[in-house]
C-alpha cells in the first residue's frame, strides 16, 4: 500500500484542487490518504464531505511541516509513505509509477519525481547537500548580487540536466516518496526543523545509512511552489529560514560551525530586516 501524507496550514483551497486532481489518477481504494490539519484554522469540512476516503487528522498546535508530516506518518500503514504538498497538481498515476520504479531498486530510500511549474517549464528540485560556504553566501544576500555565484550554483545544481534519472543528495520535499524499511531504519523526520531543510536532513541521514536518493525524470507532478507561504511576511519567512539552516550546521558540521552561524546572527537579521522592507510578502 501506498500512503500520503498532506499537512495543510491556511492552503484549504490549495488541497482541494490537489485531492481532485489526485483521484482522477488515483483509485481511493488503493491508496491511503492522511492530511493533516495543523492548527491553521482552516476549515476542512467541505473537503471532508468532498472526499469521505481522506483521514484527516486535526493537531491542536502548529508542529511545522516535519511536526505534521511526523503526525501523520505514525498513522499510516503504507510500505511507501509520499509527503505531498497542497501546493500539487497531479497530471498522471505518479504515485503508482514512482513505487513500481521503487520495487525494482530497494536500495532507494528516497524518491523524487520532476516538478514542473504550472506553465508546464521545470522547476529546481533536486540539490547537492548545502555546505557552511554556501549557506553563508546565501544568508549574507551574495547570490542577489552575483546571481552565478560558483558555491551557490554548485548547491543549486544549476547545470543538471533534469531529462534524465540520477542519484542526487536531495529531493524536494512537495513529492517525497520513503520506503518504509528507510522509516524502520532511521526514524521520523526530524522536528526540530520547524520549517525547511527536515527533508534534507532526512535525505543526509538515508544516504548515511546507506540508501539512495533517486530522481525520476519520467514522473511528473505540476507545483505552485510555497502556497503556505504566500500568506506570510518576508521577515517571518527569512527567519525560519535561518533558524533551520543554524540547525542543520550545528547537526552535521559541528558545535564550532553551528556556533559561528549563531555568532553572525545580528547581520543576518539586519539583512533579512532590509529584505522585507524591498519585499513584504
């Protein structure tokens, strides 16, 4: 069986139109539909109405998208377990196609499918693990500057060529297929990653356990790209942004790393400070 996992905060229109597209490919009885409703306010009564198959598992705080995922993941029963996005379009069986391509290699933990953007152009989803040197330049704004800028680029794996499968470091947490042995091994996504950067951990700690990461360039799914956070001011944003990448250094580069994040804090909140100015939202 497969199960999805879908954390909604303040995207009920967003969920709606991903659940319609989701059944068109999707027979209700195959698959096993959790969405996770985390304390946004939302109202998902209709939804549930719509979609009598849907369980929908209702926090009474905000746990973050790795809290949520982690809530509803320890309810599923799927040898397969997808985080999808509200944010998602479904144009084909993808769910079906990514665990039959998953059957056929179980050393993959983790697999991602090919983005496209609404216009139906690629979108970035696939990255190298981040390192302090391009963290850095990013919170310090250079790429704003130097849009090639060589460490963020190589991050961003601005040359890959996304026609083709590859093993990469990470995938896009909007699709994110887990194998459950990967579960099993590893545990849950990390929760102390209130918003970004849980799925790379999650990646980092599969590929140090000895799994793969895989992206399949033949499974597609449509992505509007940050719905929640289309409700949500720059400042917000940016500082949860940091929050996570202060964590992961310390996490996988050391107390001394982590500590010098910590140290330049001032100037990074004065630079995000600047940014919301030039960008509220």
């Amino acid at each position: 069986m497969i199960s999805t996992i879908t954390v909604n905060y303040k995207t009920s229109d967003y969920l709606e139109r991903m659940l319609e597209s989701f059944f068109v490919f999707h027979k209700p009885n195959e698959v096993e539909v959790i969405v996770v409703e985390n304390n946004s306010g939302d109202d998902l009564s209709k939804i549930a109405a719509r979609f009598p198959n849907v369980r929908i598992i209702y926090s009474n705080v905000n746990l973050g998208f790795a809290g949520g995922c982690n809530l509803g993941i320890k309810s599923a029963h799927g040898d397969y377990i997808v985080l999808i996005n509200p944010d998602i379009i479904f144009t084909q069986d993808s769910l079906y196609k990514i665990r039959d391509a998953m059957e056929k290699e179980t050393d993959i933990g983790i697999g991602g499918v090919s983005l496209k953007n609404f216009d139906g152009s690629q979108q970035k989803c696939v990255w190298h693990f981040p390192t302090p040197t391009d963290q850095l330049a990013l919170l310090f704004k250079v790429h704003h500057l130097i849009p090639s800028f060589q460490p963020v680029s190589k991050w961003r794996m601005d040359d890959f060529d996304y026609s083709k499968d590859a093993d990469v470091d990470q995938v896009m947490g909007a699709f994110f297929c887990i194998r459950r042995s990967l579960i099993d091994r590893i545990g849950l996504l990390d929760d102390d990653f209130f918003m970004w950067y849980e799925e790379v951990d999650y990646c980092k700690r599969a590929k140090d356990a000895g799994f793969r990461v895989h992206y399949f360039s033949r499974i597609e799914a449509k992505h509007k790209k940050g719905s929640s956070f289309d409700r949500v001011g720059t400042l917000k944003k940016q500082n949860m942004f940091r929050r996570s990448v202060r964590r992961y250094m310390k996490k996988h580069f050391g107390f001394v790393i982590g500590s010098f994040f910590i140290l330049l804090e001032p100037v990074f909140w004065l630079l995000s400070v600047i940014a919301s100015v030039l960008k509220p939202m």
